[in-house]
C-alpha cells in the first residue's frame, strides 16, 4: 500500500457475486475442527458473509442422523451409507445450495470424499455405486476446494483418545483436546487398520489433482492455517475481494 493510502473499508457481510464452496476431509483427529474454525475466522475478519456446518449435521434431520451413526446402536454398511446420503441432501437442499445461491462462503467439515474413503475404502462398499449415491444426494454440487488434513492414523487418534501426541506438543490443539461422548465412538474405535485404509482412500482420491490441496496435519496449527489460507486467497482474490484486505488481515495472525 502507497504511504497516505487509506486501507481498504471492511464492509460487513460482502457477499460475492459468485458462491464459494470449501470442504475439509481427513482422519480422526486431524485438527479440521480447529482448522475450520480458524480460515472461517480470517474470513469473517474481511467482512465477508461466511458460515460453516459439519456432517453429517447442521439440519435437524442430520443432527438426528449423526446419532444414529455415531451411537453404538450399528447399523449395516449399506444402511449407514445411505443415512450419510440422506444427511447429505437435506444439507445440500436446506443450507448448501441457498447459501452459496446468495454467494455466500461456505466451509463444510467433510462431504462426499468421507463416504468414497470411509464407507467405500473403509468398509470395502463398491466405489462406483458410493459415486451414484453421492450424485443423487448432492445433485452434482461439488466444492471448489478441498483441503485434506493429512496424518498417521495413530497421530491423529492418539489425539481422540486423550493421550499426548505430537499435536499437543507443536500446540496444535488450542483449545483442549475433543472428546465425544463415550457412546459416539463408533468410528475412533474401529481398529488402526480401518483407519489406514480411510486414510490411503484419501490419498488415492487427493491424486486427481484439480480441487485437491493435501496438508500435513503432524505440524503446528498456525502453519497448517497459513498453508490454508495460502490456497483460499487467490480463490477470494478471483472473485474480485480487494487483496490489500486479505494479506492485511493474514499478516495480522500469523
Ligand atoms: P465426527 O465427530 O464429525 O468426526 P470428525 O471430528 O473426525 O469429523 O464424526 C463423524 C464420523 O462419521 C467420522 O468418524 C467420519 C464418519 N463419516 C463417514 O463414515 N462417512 C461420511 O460420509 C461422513 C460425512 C462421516
């Protein structure tokens, strides 16, 4: 900025013309809570209309299907398949689709890649049938972005199970560690091997390129932010937000 400049009016609630979709996928305990919370954080600190969900959640009829697919209850691959769908399109019809309609950002904490690397590399379900059912639920509405949090399966559960890891150590984990209730563990419980497959499932699907950007989850949180923001600016800069506003506010809390 030229000395005298005045810096650039941070409106509140900008929207762009043109929606912005970004999703996060990774393994248990890789940090995308934090990581979510904070690019949604730097976002909003330029005004602009931002808002983020899990899934399954966010409607009530995901909140009730996480529940169920979480609890202990079990339910059958192809039945918990189909309830992350269902999940799915709720959210896509209720909250996606008007939001990024009214261009809106929306950063969504996983989506279809969960069903393909959980469901489909996990639990062995066919790929081509997992890709159909996607399809229908989300009626092709893909993200722009996705950034896959990437560690070791033990890293990250580690970090589940309350034990101190590395995540800790490189204060990675700002506010405390998650914990789900006892009853909501169905997936952290599933033996190491189910989570390396989820994990090569991801590795295997972030090989398209194209809207993938993989990020080591084992590093401190202010560097896998930064590596983030680093792939969401240019997205924001595209839409026409004035770029002095974003690197303003990144210098800020780097
Ligand atoms: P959650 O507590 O949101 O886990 P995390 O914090 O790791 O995202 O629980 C969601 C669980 O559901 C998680 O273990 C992954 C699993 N899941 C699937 O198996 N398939 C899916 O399509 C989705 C969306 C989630």
């Amino acid at each position: 900025m030229l000395p005298g400049t005045p810096p650039p009016v941070v409106k509140k609630d900008m929207r762009l013309n043109k929606g912005l979709f970004i999703t996060f996928e990774g393994g248990e305990g890789v940090g995308k809570t934090t990581q979510v919370a904070r690019l949604v954080e730097r976002i909003a600190a330029t005004g602009l209309n931002v808002k983020n969900a899990r899934e399954p959640g966010a409607t009530p009829l995901g909140e009730e299907i996480r529940a169920w697919v979480k609890g202990e209850a079990g339910t059958t691959p192809t039945a918990e398949l189909l309830l992350f769908a269902a999940a799915r399109a709720q959210l896509v019809a209720d909250f996606l689709k008007p939001n990024l309609s009214r261009g809106g950002i929306i950063v969504l904490d996983r989506y279809v890649d969960s069903t393909v690397a959980y469901q489909g590399y996990g639990r062995g379900l066919d790929i081509e049938q997992i890709d159909a059912v996607n399809r229908v639920a989300t009626g092709g509405l893909m993200p722009e972005l996705t950034i896959l949090l990437d560690a070791e399966p033990s890293t990250g559960l580690g970090r589940v199970d309350a034990a101190p890891t590395l995540f800790e150590a490189s204060g990675n984990v700002p506010s405390g560690k998650r914990l789900d209730p006892e009853n909501e563990r169905r997936f952290e419980r599933e033996p190491i091997t189910f989570h390396e497959k989820v994990r090569n499932g991801y590795q295997e699907l972030a090989k398209e390129g194209g809207r993938w950007c993989v990020i080591r989850a084992d590093q401190p949180a202010h560097r896998v932010a930064d590596a983030i923001w680093k792939r969401v600016r240019p997205l924001l800069i595209q839409r026409g937000v004035d770029s002095e506003l974003l690197y303003r506010k990144q210098a800020k809390h780097s």
